[in-house]
C-alpha cells in the first residue's frame, strides 16, 4: 500500500481548522498524556491498513486535551516566522520570548489616576502629571513623551532628519522656564546627542555655522548663516525643514535669514530668502534607527496618494519604519479604527469590536502617535474607546488623554 497521506502538514492544517478549546491544564501534563497514549498505540501493533485511522485518531485525541496556548506556541506559528505571535492572554516561559520589541515593559510608568468614565467632554484631573521615561526592551530604547508639563520646565524641541533624510524627528528637552528661548534652544543643542540616537544634525545645529536670535515682539527667529555652508537640494530641504519646525514649536511665527549679519540668504535650489511663514507640521510616523532607539517623526506621510489634510486621514495612516525589522504599522495588528470623531476640544478614536491593546512599548508609541496627529490639528484631548484594555503604559484608557506637549524627551 502507498504511504499515508497524514503527513505533517496534513495534520497541522486540520488542527488549525479546529475551534479553540478551553482547557485549564499545564502543558507538561498535556504533552505527557499525549506521550503515554502515543507509547500505548505503540505496544500493540496494528496492520499497516490501519495506520491512517490510527493518525486520525491521534489527531481527535491531540485536539482534544491541547490547550490554546500549547497551540499557539507549537501549532499555530506563521509559516516561515522565526517568532511566533502569542495571544495577549499567554504566559511567557524564560528563554521563549519573542525577539521583537513588543515586549511589556519592566518597569511601567503607574497609571494616571482619574475616576472611570468614556464622556468625551470629561477633562483628566489637572494635578495627574505624566513625567517622560525611556523604556527599554530588547536592545530597543523608546523615549516616551509628556502630555504634561513641569511648572518650572519649558519645551524646547529641536528637530533633526533620519538617516535617510526623509523625515524630520523631534526630540524635545524640558529646560529650566526662567531661562530665555535662545539660550533654552542652545542648551537643548548642547544636551541632545544625535549620535547616540541615530538621527543626523543639519548645519543649523552647528554654532559655528549658524547664529540664532530673535525678535519676541515680532515672534520671528533670526538666523545667520555663513555664506555657502548649505549645499545641494536635499541639504537646502533638511535645514529648512529643521529650522521651520523647531521654530513653529518655540512659538515663532517668521523667521528671517542673514548672511553674516546682511539681509537674506541665497539657498541653492529655492535661491534668495530674506523671510518665510512658518508652517506647523502634519503627520507623524515612527523610526525605528539603526542605533536601535524608536522615535516618533513629524512631517511625513505614509501614503504619498493621501494629502494628509484631514486628522482621520493622518491617525488611520500612522505607520512604522523600522529598518532593522521590516516595516509594520504602528496601529498594531490588533488595533482596527473604526471611525475618528472630533467633538470640540476632544478626538474619539473608536476601534472595532475585538481590538486588543497590550501594556508594551510599542502600544506606547502607538497612543503617542495619535495624541502627537491629533495636536497638530489643534485638539487637546483624545479618548479611545472600544479597548478593553483600560491601562497602556501611562495611560488610563478610561478617561481622554491629553495631547503630547513634547515627543521623544531625552531629558526631564
């Protein structure tokens, strides 16, 4: 007779196919069981016809006693994965956790505190602060955001480029408030290291290269750049880029170029500027850098067939570039938006029934991401709704979040 056509795959297919069973026992018991009726199977040997029933039977007993957890970790991992994904609800065994990054933190930032309740016209108590924290995971640092301020801090967020020059990345500095915008700026430069971060300075961080001052009473940045030290289109765009966005976030309005201490600035691809409106960013996205830091960036769209001019439209389209790991969606898998609402003062992210939320760095990012989308057009709380998770890191999902005052702070 020709082999039998239970082949491994055959049954790892139909085991697939079967419903989930519940099922409280460990899985030491569960294999052991499993092991004991396969050597009794063994003992008494059957007719070589038979052998195909008896691997039908195998397959209803196995079906039977494994829990969804055994088949989960053993059965149910992607073809071709080299991690497989676990259900929120499984427990983790030393020495199988996933190489990923999602990974729950070690050392969680307590929930803010605030009574229960989903009115998207509640606002969260103003004595709750929610202070930055890097959180670490798997060689992967994410340096979260605040959505609160210290009353004796001010923000000071300069913006940098990807390694790529694609995309601009604020990383923001809490200095001291009695200390004046220019000279809060160039602490912020001397603090933040764009090396250890992986993100790439431009000539307007370099003081040698560039001079900043300002004009409070006209709310304009004043920049002095030495002649010739912007070079080639990419070089113009990543400057300008930098320059507009760290002043949009400093609370200037203009800014006006020199040419050591002359009037206007002749760039090499848009050519002689004296002055610019600035403009406040729209869109965010998240880096994953090859220095292994996860940074959330401004500016840049997903989807370039999206114009990126509506809020839904931004929130839907987060995305995730990590170039070590593949690209994925910072909307994790397990997140599905059901529709974005605004209401006054208060964005309402409703997710589809079953969307699952999890304590880990990467549902951090998430949240941040909307709370950062959902600022630039204005608004100053965002409430999720539908998750039955009520705790992500910092945040208590039962209560609208504040919107980030400062993304990726390196420093309090």
């Amino acid at each position: 007779m020709g082999q039998s056509k239970w082949n491994e795959e055959k049954i790892i297919q139909i085991l697939r196919d079967f419903p989930a069973i519940e099922d409280r026992q460990k899985k030491e018991e569960l294999f052991a069981k499993i092991e004991k009726r396969i050597d009794s199977k063994k003992t008494k040997r059957k007719p070589f016809r038979i052998m195909p029933m008896l691997a039908a039977a195998c397959v209803l007993i196995i079906a039977a006693i494994i829990s969804p957890v055994v088949l989960q970790e053993t059965v149910l991992k992607k073809p071709g994965s080299e991690t497989g994904q676990k259900s929120s609800g499984s427990p983790s065994e030393p020495g199988n956790e996933p190489t990923e990054i999602q990974k729950i933190p070690e050392e969680p930032i307590p929930p803010a505190s605030g009574s229960e309740g989903t009115s998207l016209k509640a606002e969260p108590s103003a004595e709750s602060e929610i202070e930055p924290k890097a959180y670490e995971s798997h060689n992967v640092t994410y340096h979260s955001g605040v959505v609160e301020v210290p009353q004796d801090k001010q923000v000071v967020t300069v913006y940098y480029t990807d390694s790529r020059a694609e995309g601009v990345v604020p990383v923001s500095y809490l200095a001291d408030k009695e200390l004046p915008k220019i000279e809060a700026l160039q602490q912020a430069f001397q603090m933040i290291n764009p090396d250890k971060l992986g993100v790439l300075e431009t000539v307007f961080h370099e003081g040698d290269k560039v001079k900043v001052s300002d004009d409070l009473e006209k709310k304009t940045l004043i920049v002095d750049i030495k002649p010739g030290v912007i070079q080639g289109g990419t070089g113009e765009r990543m400057f300008m880029d930098t320059v507009n966005y760290t002043a949009f976030n400093l609370g200037y309005e203009k800014i006006v170029f020199k040419t050591s201490g002359e009037p206007g600035y002749d760039f090499p691809h848009i050519g002689p500027q004296d002055m610019v409106e600035i403009e406040s960013p729209k869109g965010v996205s998240t880096l994953l850098t090859d220095n292994g830091t996860l940074l959330l960036v401004e500016g840049t769209r997903a989807d370039e067939s999206i114009d990126g001019s509506s809020l839904e439209e931004n929130i839907r389209t987060i995305k995730i570039d990590t170039s070590r790991l593949g690209h994925e969606e910072a909307i994790q898998p397990s997140v599905f938006i059901k529709e974005v609402n605004k209401n006054e003062k208060t964005v309402s992210v409703e997710l589809v029934e079953g969307s699952r939320l999890e304590n880990n760095m990467m549902y951090i990012a998430m949240i941040e991401a909307m709370l950062l989308t959902s600022g630039q057009f204005g608004f100053e709380y965002v409430q999720i709704l539908g998750s039955d998770t009520k705790e992500v890191g910092p945040y208590n999902l039962a209560e609208p979040i504040p919107v980030l005052k400062a993304p990726n702070v390196i420093s309090k």
